[in-house]
C-alpha cells in the first residue's frame, strides 16, 4: 500500500516472478496449453523478444497504419454527418477502436463485407468480454452460459487458414505466427487461441481506456476547449487541413508534443485504471524494505501492489476524485514530479504495470488512444445529449480498465471548414 516501498518489490524481480501466475490465468482464460510446463522450451521468452515490434522504430510504423485505419473508419462511419448524428458513447469507441486494431494488427478482412466480418467478431468479443473477470476468478466457463461457444467460435477465426487471407497485418503478429509454426506440439487450435489472446491484451483495455478520455473531456468544456485548441493548432502550423478528405499524418514528436492531450488522457487513466500488479515468491527470502524494515517471504507467497490506491491519493493527488485535465502540465510542458510527505514519488502513474510485468503495448495504446481523439475532435463537433453520471463498474477491479456501468448518449457532426 506504501508507494515508496513498490521500487523494492518491483526491483527483485528474479525472485518475486509474475510469469507463473500470468500464464496460468491466461492460458485458462484464453485455452492455450500453459507454457510453464516445459513442453514448449523458450516460448515464452521468444514472445517476449518480438515485443520490440511495438517499441522504436517499428512503433512509428505500426502507428501510422493505425492512423491511417482510424481515419478510413472515421470516413467510412462518420463522413455523412453534416447534421447532428447521436449515438452511445461506448458503443461508438468500442465500434471504432475495434475495428482499427484488429485491421492494424492482424489486417484487412478483403470481402466486400468486411467491415461486417470484422463486426460479427466484435459482437462476439464483447459478449466473451463480459465474461472475462469470471473466468479470471477462475469460475469453470461451463458455469458461463454461451461464452465457452463464443469462445470457441473466436478462436476459429484465428485459425491459419483464416488469418492468412487477411491483408496487410503488422509485425507483431506475423512475427508471433512463425514462432509458434516452430513448436510442433502447439496444435492448430492452441495457436489460434494465443492469437486472440493477444487481440484480447490489444483492445481489451484500450476501449474502455479510450471511452473514459472521450467521456471526461465532454463533460468538461474548459479541457475540450483546450485540447481541440492544440489540436487546431497543430494542424494549423503543419499545414495540414481537416476534412473533406481524411489524410492527416502526425509524427512521434507532434503526437508526444500535445501536452494537454496527453495530461487529459493520463488524468482519465488515473482514473479510471485499476490493475494489481502480482507478484509470486520463488523462493524463501528476506525481503528487504525501506528504512531497515524486512518481510519474511515464503516460497509461494504472493505480493500485490494495487496503485489505484496511489492514483487516489489525497496528498499526491489534491482532489483524487476530481477530474483535472492539466493534472498532468507543469509551467506548459510535462509534470512528472509528484510528491507524497514532501517527498518525490518514483512512480505516481501505472496503468500500464510494472517492471517485469509492464504492458508492452503501452507506447502504441497511448498513440492509438491519443490518434483517435486527434481525429474526433479535428472533425467532429461533439457534445452529451444525456446528463446522467456514469460511474466505473468495479466488477473487475484489479483487471486492468474498469468498464463504465452505463453507455450515454452524445451526438456529432462535422465541424464546419471555416471555424
Ligand atoms: C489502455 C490500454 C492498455 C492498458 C491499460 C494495458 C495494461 C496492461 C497491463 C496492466 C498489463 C500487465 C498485466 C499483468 O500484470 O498481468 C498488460 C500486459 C500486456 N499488454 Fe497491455 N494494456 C493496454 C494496451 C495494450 C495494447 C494496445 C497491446 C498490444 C498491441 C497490449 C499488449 C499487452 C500484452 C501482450 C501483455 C502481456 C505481456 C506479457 O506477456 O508479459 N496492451 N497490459
């Protein structure tokens, strides 16, 4: 619970491993063989070496297609709105994130009906999805209603002889399909599902993430006003123009220099974000703290950090409840100096975990996150037409991104050229 003691779990991490506990929930959620069982030597560390694919270089790539994908669905979905269009909000980011990841990561479905391909998964997703804090309580799916088929269902689709008529995937994914052809013992099936349960790691926190930044800036005009200000700004200086074609590119530096879009959405993570962080014992030790204090661990035992404790922090965070979109600005650039007690925090934001278990992805969900309101808010007029308050369902506490317990409503509209 203590903030200044995470840096001494977080740092010993070769005896405090996550690995074990990981693979064991997630091979049980998502029905691949564990990995820790020694029949696939390597494996897990061969997919841990491909996550540089998300990182550097290969980053900028990967997020330019997902721009250029959320715009052609932006196009495709919202280009019509000349007048008010009203839709939920979640339902909308859901629609929109979805369909721009999977056709980023894994590639274009090349039917004439492939935005309905790619819809049916969704469905499917989102109804497996409403299953997943159950199946990660470790309740049999069998006690689950239709999410063993659906399930089942959304693992064939990521059959090989599926995924190889998609167009255009990235990296990452290709690079994960030749790991597994070298595992012989890794049935046609199994790969399949570690292929959705990369989907699943891809999108299952990045839409609800993505609905909460979008929700808190509507209800708060001054930070609307002031992002879409940056915005316009942005576009103005590079000489790009919105609308009516949808061709805006932004580069690592613009996208990391938006500071108050990047204060905006850290302060809705902060929020909104509540992932445990576990740790498991590999051996008996003496876990040293700070200030001459000791734990006796046993082999076995388990550690959990839970820095939604942190993020709700009266003395780091004045107001923890709050929502201050410029929490995260300092004299117009980045703060990243926090204190709690009058004294500095190492870490004071972690969505995204930590150390060995931090989020590969974190770089691409923050651009793709970053890109998508980029572009609703460059296009789009945007605004509530319900006033209900819509609060975080704490039905998966500890799981990463807590859902919204209600959709709401809100309308959009292509903003006028002149403005
Ligand atoms: C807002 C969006 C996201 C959040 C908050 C988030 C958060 C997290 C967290 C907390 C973990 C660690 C889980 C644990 O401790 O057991 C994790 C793991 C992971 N995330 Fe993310 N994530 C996000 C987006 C993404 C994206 C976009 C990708 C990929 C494209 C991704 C890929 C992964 C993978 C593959 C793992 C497992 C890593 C491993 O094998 O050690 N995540 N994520």
């Amino acid at each position: 619970m203590d903030p200044f003691q995470y840096v001494y779990v977080i740092r010993n991490s070769k005896q405090l491993e996550f690995h074990e506990f990981a693979d064991k929930m997630a091979s049980k959620t998502f029905d691949y063989p564990a990995l820790s069982k020694g029949k696939f030597p390597d494996l897990k560390e061969n997919l841990h070496r491909i996550y540089q694919y998300l990182q550097g270089k290969p980053l900028d790539i990967i997020s330019d297609h997902m721009m250029k994908n959320l715009q052609d669905i932006f196009e495709w979905k919202c280009s019509q709105a000349t007048d008010w269009e009203t839709e939920k909000m979640y339902k909308f980011c859901c629609s929109v994130m979805f369909e721009a990841s999977f056709v980023t990561l894994y590639g274009r479905v090349p039917a004439a009906d492939g935005h309905k391909v790619i819809s049916e998964i969704r469905d499917k997703f989102i109804k497996f999805d409403a299953s997943f804090p159950y199946l990660a309580a470790n309740i049999p799916i069998e006690l689950l209603g239709a999410t063993k088929k659906v399930r089942k269902e959304l693992i064939h689709h990521f059959l090989l002889q599926n995924m190889t008529k998609w167009l255009g995937g990235s990296k990452v994914v290709q690079a994960r399909q030749d790991i597994f052809e070298k595992y012989e013992l890794l049935g046609d099936y199994d790969k399949a599902a570690h292929h959705f349960a990369f989907l699943w790691a891809s999108v299952g926190n990045t839409i609800p993430a993505t609905f909460w930044a979008m929700y808190y800036l509507l209800r708060h005009p001054e930070a609307l006003a002031a992002v879409r200000d940056e915005i316009d700004h942005l576009l103005q200086s590079t000489g790009q123009k919105r609308g009516p074609t949808y061709n805006i590119h932004l580069t690592r530096e613009q996208l990391d220099n938006l500071v108050y879009l990047e204060s905006a959405l850290n302060e809705s993570l902060r929020m909104c974000s509540s992932s445990m962080n576990i740790r498991i014992s590999q051996e008996d030790f003496i876990l040293k703290l700070e200030g001459n204090q000791e734990v006796g661990l046993r082999k076995g035992d388990w550690i959990a950090l839970y820095p939604q404790i942190l993020h709700m922090d009266p003395e780091v965070y004045e107001d923890p409840k709050e929502y201050k979109f410029d929490r995260y600005i300092e004299n117009g650039r980045k703060k990243t100096t926090f204190y709690k007690a009058g004294r500095k925090l190492k870490y004071f934001l972690m969505p995204f975990g930590s150390g060995i278990s931090m989020c590969p992805g974190r770089f691409l969900a923050m651009n793709e996150m970053k890109m998508f309101l980029f572009l609703l808010l460059a296009h789009f007029d945007v605004e509530l037409v319900e006033n209900k308050a819509v609060r975080l369902d704490n039905s998966r506490m500890g799981l990463g991104i807590l859902l919204p317990d209600v959709d709401i409503a809100f309308r959009y509209k292509l903003r006028s050229l002149r403005k």
